[in-house]
C-alpha cells in the first residue's frame, strides 16, 4: 500500500516484553509486506540497523522493519533492534521475527496525522496481500515511464492487470483535495468580504467628507492646509478601522480554533500569519480612506462655504 492513497491494514501484534495495561492498550501497527528496493525507491531513510534484503526469503530467519513511531511506542527505554514481534492469531499463528532495522517515520494516510507505528515485512517471507502496488522512481517524468513499465511487466507476466497509475505528486494533491476545496471557497468569501469591507469604508469615508464639507472649506480658510486636512480625515478613518480589526483579531483567535483540522505545517494562532492579514486589511482600509481624503484637500474654501 501506498502512504496518502486511503488504504490501511491494522494488525493486532504481541511485543515481546510488552505488557498491555488493559484491552484498549493491545499493541498493534500498520502492516506493510515490501520487497527490498522499498525504502530506496519511496527515499524512506534507515535510522538504525539494517533493511529488508534479498537473503530475507522463505528459507531465512523471520526478520521485520519498523518505524520509529513503532520503536518508540514500544520500546520507549530502549533499542528496538534484536527485539521479537509476531502477528496475532487469524487462521494460523505467525512464527516470532526479529527487528532488524528501523526506519523513518510516513504518514500513511493524512498529512496532519501523526505518523502511527508501520512494521515492514519482506515479501518473500508473508505473502498475505492480494495485490501488490510497484513504486518506480525515475528522475524524469514519471508520465513518461508508464510505457516502459507496462512493457516491463509484460515480459514477467502478460495476464497481471495493471491499474491506477500515477505519481506520488497526484497521490498527495488527491489527498488534499478536500480539505483545497474547502480552503478554497473560504478564500473566496474572505475576498469578497474583503472587497465589501473597502466598499463600505469607501462609502462611509465619502459620506463624511460630504458632510463636512463646509467644515474642512473653513478650517482650510483659517489657514489648514491639504496636508492637514488629509490627516484630519484619513486619521478619522483609520481610527476606526483600527477598532474593527482589534475586534476582529479577537474573534479569529477564537474562530481558528475550530479550523485546526483544516490546517496543516501552520498553527491556529499563527503570529505571522495573523501580522500579514492585519498588515493587508489596514492597507485595503487605508486606501479607501485615502481616496475621499485626498478629494477632500482639493475644496475651495470659497464653494465650501457656500455650501448646504
């Protein structure tokens, strides 16, 4: 099975040396059956010990990989290497295998899920798996080898089916495509409530400068200039702009926290993340006092106080 594809196996376990406390605390892991070029070809890298080998066959002793979410579990105190492991009881019961090797950490079915304790059997030893999924890893296109390994399996079997092709860059977009879709409409209603918000400023700043229009025509009489004049409704402006985002920051805190499961390699109380959307709203609002501001410098005193 494929890490991010949607499929698992769990499998109930006996640890040597591991007690469970209670039922709920049975040992169990992710069972993988892999042939030796496994870790090479997914860049799963070897911590400790050695990896599954192509002596590791029928005639061989019972080895097993695991990763490091499964040593630590189970081996919180120690090495994990030289220790015995089994498969529960199905039809028949597994002989012990000795780990030989610990690998890597991968997320087997999400990205925001931790990595869960994955043991990696040699094919050669359990074959317990209808099928088999074949990972090729090329520095080209992998589009451009599907021929050639269609061909390739030909050769060895012309009856084997072969389906579901792709590369490990669609299988992790595929596994996002929900939780795209999702970000993606709340992108959109962020933007559009961003485009209302400048509207409203806008119309509320041009609003004001309208009706103060005799004002600003005679304070600029009295000796105000554009410059201070800018400042006086710009300033008006921000001002409250300024509140509406302290209330709104408070309310995001509190929102972001229900969208945790929909975020992943950022936390809900991101600094930067909520320092940049600040950052932007206060310019949008600046811009959209802005623009009334500077119509207001361009009043003539004289029309100004003319007017009703």
């Amino acid at each position: 099975m494929i890490p991010l594809d949607g499929n698992g196996t769990d499998r109930l376990i006996e640890v040597e040396g591991y007690i469970p406390r209670d039922q709920a605390d049975m040992p169990d892991a992710q069972n993988r059956q892999v042939t030796p070029g496994w870790f090479a070809a997914m860049g799963i890298p070897l911590v400790q010990g050695r990896l599954i080998e192509r002596s590791d066959d029928e005639k061989a002793q019972r080895v097993v990989v695991v990763n490091q979410a499964f040593a630590k579990r189970y081996f919180p105190n120690g090495d994990a290497i030289g220790k015995r492991i089994r498969l529960g009881k199905l039809t028949a019961e597994f002989p012990w295998a000795t780990i030989v090797g610990t690998v890597g950490d991968v997320r087997n079915f999400t990205l925001d899920e931790p990595p869960e304790p994955t043991m990696y059997w040699p094919v050669a030893q359990i074959r317990s798996t209808p099928s088999l999924a074949i990972v090729v890893r090329t520095q080209n296109d992998p589009e451009a080898l599907a021929g050639a390994v269609r061909d390739g399996i030909a050769e060895i079997d012309q009856a084997q089916p072969i389906y579901d092709m792709q590369s490990l860059d669609q299988l992790v977009a595929k596994s996002l495509d929900q939780r795209r879709f999702t970000l993606t409409l709340m992108l959109l209603f962020g933007v559009i409530a961003l485009v209302l918000s400048a509207i409203g400023i806008y119309g509320v700043m041009a609003f004001a400068v309208t009706q103060r229009t005799q004002e600003i025509g005679i304070r600029m009489a009295l000796g105000a200039s554009a410059i201070d004049v800018l400042k006086m409704v710009v300033g008006s402006g921000m001002f409250l702009a300024v509140i509406g985002v302290a209330v709104g920051l408070i309310g995001a805190f509190a929102v972001t926290r229900l969208m945790a499961s929909l975020l992943f390699g950022v936390s809900p109380t991101d600094l930067m993340t909520f320092g940049l959307v600040t950052a932007g709203l206060l310019s949008v609002a600046l811009l959209a006092c802005y623009i009334p501001a500077r119509r207001a410098t361009k009043v003539d005193p004289l029309v100004a106080l003319r007017y009703e």
